[in-house]
C-alpha cells in the first residue's frame, strides 16, 4: 500500500510517499519540502495568510516531485494523509483540502494526522528504529511534552509546559539577541562560541517533582540580563552575546534532560524518544546521550533533517496507524483541521 503525506501546518510545506508491506517497517519511498522560512524572516516570524498562500503555490509542484522521484503517478496511490492539526488554520486547510480533492478524484480514502504524533513516530524513518515501549519527549516551537507509549496511538502525557514550549524560549531569547527568526538554530551555532555559565539564569521547575515545564519566567530572565549586558547583548561578534546565548540554552537544556530522566526513571523504561525541532540541538543531544548512557538508556533521534516539519512524519504516521489497525482511512472528504 502507498501512502502520501502532506504535512502544511506552519511554514514548512512537506510531501512524502511511504510504502507498506504486510506488518513490515513501512519505508520511506521519496518526500520533499519546502521552507517558507526565509519569507517570513523580514516579519520576524511566521504571517499566517501569506503561509497559506505559499503552501498553494508549493503543495502540488512537490506532490508531482515526490511521484516522480518514486518513479510512479497518481493511480499508485492508495490513501492520501494529511496534517489535520494543531497548526495556523488557514494553512492547514491547504493541506486537507489538497489532500481531499486528490483523494476523492482517484476515488481513495483520506486520514487526517495529528502532528504531534506525527514528530512523535518520526524516529521510526530512520535506520535503527525505537521499539516500543519507550519515553518520548516531545520539543518542538509549539509543544513541551513527556510521554509514556506503549505502541501506535497509546499515549499518555506524563508532563507538558505550563506557558512556553522549549522551541518558543530559544525562539524569543534569540530574537532578544538580533537572531533571525527562526532563533534556536542560530542561537545554538551562537551559543557554542559561549561560556554557559557567564549569566546565572533560572532553571524553572527544575525540582518541582513532576514533569511540567515552564519556560516564560526563563524568557523574562534573558531580557532582564540582556538589558544589563546593554547592546553587546545583541550585536554581533560581541562575546557578551555569545555568553547570553550559551547560558539561555544551557539552562533549557538543563531542565529538559532531568526531567527526561526522571520520567524515565520513574516509569523504569530504559528506552528515550526524542522529536520535534528542539531535537535537532546539539547540546540537548550531548547531554541526553551522555545522561541515558550512564543510566544504560538506548536514546533514539529522527534524522537531522526530519526534526523539523515535514511530510514523511505525516505519511509514516498514517502508514503505522493503518498497520497497527487503530485507525482507518475513510472515504469522507469533508472538512475537519483541529487548528487546536
Ligand atoms: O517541530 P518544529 O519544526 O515545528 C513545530 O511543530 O513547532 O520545531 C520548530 C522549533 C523552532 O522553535 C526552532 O527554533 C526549533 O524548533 N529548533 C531548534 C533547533 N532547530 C530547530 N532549537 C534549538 N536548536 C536547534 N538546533
Ligand atoms: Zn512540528
């Protein structure tokens, strides 16, 4: 069975073609993507209308790209899947409605995906895939999640961010330092030119003894800081900036991997997931990877490069949840995205 995706939730517009075989590991068969990043980067973040309208131009071109590269047309295709929410509205209806109208001209079902799970199965396209059942944790621009799964679709949230999520507080501190939107890649390439402990700044709720988060305290503190600083804060080359952006990301870093290891320790699982954009940090990496082997943990990344949005998450997702049989696609192609 083939399954596209199409993932247009935000400013990433991500195609894929995944394939199924019995109860094999589904296999990624092509996908593309297109950042809309570098338009939205003269507003300093995202512009909702302008996302949707660029997810127009870009979602067929990419689904024709992704046949191609798979050496097949659309008669292949068996279920259409698409990115059903949390997303920008507009942007998501793109995705559905493409999705919809392509699935009801061949006479095919659609399946709608939610796009955490879709980060969440992401490791599942790589090389050497998790097996269940494992701690995830979940770091994205618009999600701070633990979760405990026991396989497809059995999730139970362990602990979330009570405001900002992890992606937001590297996104706004970086923004405080003259960083292109969005920060937390610049700020982590910035941050390793830094001494993390130059500004003393608040880890929150590091020893609150759950597994919440809470990261706009820590934002307000790397305001307060880069006022003190002055404009070495956020001018570039200044070793004050490099020191400010190394603290802030040493101190998500910090609470991220122990409260990882404390759900992990609680639970007794000896297996870590991590997804989202946020898992593309290096340091998060480092001190996870350090953290789970002294603990005798097995930690699993997606790729690099599908960290980040994209459409083959979308497709993987929908290819396991057909699979595993907890969801079926369906021949009704009415408007549904959850923006929430
Ligand atoms: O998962 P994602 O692509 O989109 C959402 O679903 O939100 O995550 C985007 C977030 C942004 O906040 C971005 O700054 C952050 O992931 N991000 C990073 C890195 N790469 C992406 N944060 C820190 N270090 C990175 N290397
Ligand atoms: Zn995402």
């Amino acid at each position: 069975m083939q399954i596209l995706g199409i993932e247009s939730s935000c400013d990433e517009t991500g195609v894929a073609l995944v394939e199924t075989t019995g109860s094999d590991m589904p296999r990624l068969l092509s996908h593309a993507l297109y950042s809309q990043i570098e338009m939205h980067q003269a507003y300093g973040g995202v512009v909702p209308e302008l996302a949707s309208r660029d997810h127009i131009r870009r979602v067929l071109p990419l689904t024709r790209q992704v046949l191609a590269e798979a050496g097949g047309t659309l008669a292949d295709i068996d279920v259409v899947a698409y990115t059903r929410g949390p997303g920008l509205a507009g942007a998501l209806l793109v995705g559905s409605g493409v999705a919809c109208a392509l699935a009801a001209s061949l006479g095919k079902p659609v399946l709608g995906v939610h796009h955490l799970e879709g980060h969440l199965l992401s490791p599942f396209l790589s090389a050497d895939p998790p097996e269940f059942p494992f701690i995830a944790l979940l770091v994205s621009g618009g999600h701070t999640q633990l979760m405990r799964v026991d396989g497809v679709g059995r999730y139970e949230l362990l602990g979330e961010t009570i405001d900002d999520a992890a992606g937001e507080a590297f996104d706004k501190s970086a923004k405080l330092m003259g960083l292109p939107y969005p920060g937390g890649p610049g700020l982590s390439r910035l941050a390793e030119q830094g001494n993390p402990t130059a500004y003393k700044l608040p880890r929150p709720l590091l020893h609150s003894g759950d597994l919440d988060f809470s990261f706009a305290g820590l934002k307000t503190a790397v305001l307060t800081q880069s006022q003190k600083i002055g404009p070495a804060a956020h001018t570039e080359g200044a070793p004050e900036r490099a020191d400010l952006a190394a603290s802030t990301q040493a101190a998500i870093v910090e609470v991220l991997v122990k409260k990882s290891m404390t759900a992990l320790k609680t639970s007794g699982m000896k297996r870590l997931v991590v997804a989202g954009g946020v898992g593309a940090n290096r340091e998060l990496r480092a001190q996870l990877n350090a953290a789970c082997a002294k603990a005798k943990v097995r930690v699993h990344y997606p790729e690099l490069h599908l960290c980040t949005d994209n459409g083959a998450m979308i497709a993987m997702a929908a290819a396991m949840r057909l699979q595993s049989g907890v969801q079926k696609a369906q021949a009704h192609y009415s408007f549904d995205v959850k923006p929430r």
